[in-house]
C-alpha cells in the first residue's frame, strides 16, 4: 500500500508543501501528496494562491527532489480550478522525468482527457466522494467509466466499502483514500478517534494507499501489518 504523507512531513502549517518537507517524508521512504498550482505562468507548490513576498516552490524543484527516490510516488493535487486554463497542459511537458512515479488528481472528467490525448502516460484521476466540494466532483459510475487511472476517493461518510475498492479494481484503476484524520475541520466521526480502523479496513480490502497526515503513524502499523503470518503469505 502507498502511504502518501498528506503536504510532506510537518510540524507546523507554515512548513505544508515546502521542498523540506517533502524531502523529509522522502527520506523516511514515504510517498507524497503536494498541491499544485498554475499561477502567472508558472506551476508552482501551494494550497492557496500566494499572497505578496511569498515564494513558494516550483513544481519543477519536486520534479527534480522525486528523480532522486526512484520507488516513491508523488500524488499532485492540482488545485481548483487552475486547471481550466489551457495553458496549463504544459505541467505534462514538466512531469516528463518522473512522469512513471507521479499521477495528477482533483480535476475534472474532461480535462484528464485532455491530459490524455496530450501524453497517454501521465496518470490522472478524479476525486469521487459521497460530499462533493466542488463541481468537478465525480461519481463512482462516471469515475469507473472514464479513461482515468486512479480514484481519489475523499470519504465524508461511509463511502469506502469492501466492494468499491473491488469495482475500482475491477475497472482497471487504482484506489486512494483520504485519511479520516484529515476530515477535523469537516467533523468526520473518525478524525481524532478511529481512524486506524479504517486503515485497517482499507489494507484488509486491498485499497492502493492512503493520504494522511499520520504517516509515520500508517508506516508503523503497515510494517506489522505484512509481518502478520497470513498476509504474508498471500503478499
């Protein structure tokens, strides 16, 4: 399973998204989720667009960070809806080094086809959720039915089950979840108190990784998890 450590590994808010947190969830043999942004012409790291004297890292820095963790994976959240602009097809042409250990996600059904007819190797995917936050939202039928390559399944809840994950993989497409954890500000009844089980859940149904802010946390009891005599005989 990925564990993709939710803006890299942090301690504060401030250090989200920065090439040092990134690089220390690298480091610990993590993946990654980053936002990406397209602003005034250039893809840049951040989760909101940037205020004055701010400047953030490029997507390229990431690119370049990534090439040196061949085995691990970047999740590239690429921001609402920044994507609408078509200039910003050309994150296909930044993406070309790594393009095998990255795939981008959150946009809309239309524009991953796009991205598609540009470069058939640069993975996407749609966020699918039973609480849609923005309009490019899909539905799991919808999801399961377009030339995409992940679910980005964002549970408000009880949308992870046993048989999505089985539907997503019968589609030929990989799941990914959101972490209950990362649900505090939206009141999931399992941020605080629960969220392993569902970790558990997810890993006992074959789910391809999870997004948390707990990484360290998912990585410890995935190491015990596949040390367990009957997982790993299967594994």
């Amino acid at each position: 399973m990925r564990n993709f450590a939710h803006r890299g590994l942090w301690r504060r808010p401030t250090e989200q998204n920065t090439l040092a947190a990134l690089e220390a969830a690298l480091w610990q043999g993590l993946d990654v989720e980053t936002d990406v942004r397209w602003w005034q012409g250039e893809f840049i790291i951040k989760h909101d667009a940037p205020v004055k004297g701010e400047k953030p890292s490029k997507l390229s820095d990431v690119v370049e960070l990534l090439s040196c963790y061949r085995t691990q994976q970047a999740a590239l959240h690429f921001k609402y809806d920044d994507w609408k602009d078509k200039k910003s097809l050309g994150i296909t042409e930044v993406l070309q080094p790594v393009k095998d250990q990255v795939f981008l996600f959150d946009m809309s059904l239309d524009y991953c086809r796009q991205v598609k007819e540009k470069d058939p190797g640069i993975k996407v995917g749609v966020s699918v959720g039973d609480k849609h936050y923005h309009d490019a939202f899909a539905g799991l039928e919808q999801a399961l039915a377009a030339d995409i390559d992940v679910v980005w399944a964002d549970e408000w809840r009880q949308l992870y089950t046993k048989n999505m994950v089985g539907a997503c993989h019968a589609s030929g497409k990989l799941m990914h979840c959101i972490s209950p954890d990362l649900g505090v500000v939206v009141g999931h009844p399992r941020a605080e108190v629960g969220y392993d089980k569902t970790w558990r859940d997810l890993l006992t149904w074959g789910a391809d990784g999870i997004c948390t802010d707990r990484s360290l946390e998912l990585k410890a009891l995935c190491k015990s998890w596949y040390q367990q005599p009957d997982v790993a005989s299967v594994s």
